[in-house]
C-alpha cells in the first residue's frame, strides 16, 4: 500500500515565490512535486502521464512505475503511481514556479 500525500505547494516557497531553505530531503520532496506539477501542466489535456518516475524504493530498489496525473474539479492535481500505489492530491500549485501553463 502506498503513502497518502496532502499538499500544499505553498509550503515549500518563500514570498516571492522561490524554493524555501530547508533540508535536503524536504527539499528533494519538493522538487519530487515539483515535477509532477511540471508534467500535469505541460501535457495534453486527456492524457495521464508526467513522465516523472516513482520516488518509492522496495528492498533498494526503485518502483519501475510512472506517476500519473490529473487536475480535478476543485484545481487540485491527484497523482497516484499505479504499481505502488503511492499518491496524493496537491493543492497551492497555481502560479508557482512548477505551474508551466502560466509560462506556455
């Protein structure tokens, strides 16, 4: 069974809208999310995938999966890997610096 993420992207930026100091990891995370939004917003439309790879690892070795993706009725985006099943639904992703469809 995968992890539940709820987030805000809000979260990890400054005022100004860059990336916030924080550890590696948190940081690491970030950019993780970062990349899923990337995906949602710079793809067609009717189609699922980010082409952004799993973060899970099982016994050191990562999940072969490929997150997919999708805005929902309320603009948040809901992501899901469907081999581990990891997922989230993130929020606060509008205008930040991983938002491409404002940049397109």
């Amino acid at each position: 069974m995968g992890n539940a993420w709820i987030t805000d992207l809000r979260h990890f930026l400054t005022e100004d809208g860059s990336m916030e100091d924080m550890p590696k990891r948190a940081r690491k995370l970030a950019e993780y999310f970062g990349r899923i939004v990337k995906g949602v917003t710079t793809r067609q439309r009717d189609d699922l995938a980010t082409g952004v790879k799993c973060r899970k690892r099982f016994r050191h070795r990562p999940c072969p999966g490929e997150v997919i993706a999708f805005i929902d009725e309320q603009q948040s985006i809901s992501w899901s890997c469907p081999v581990c099943k990891d997922n989230g639904m993130m929020s606060g992703w509008k205008g930040t610096i991983w938002d491409w469809s404002v940049n397109a």
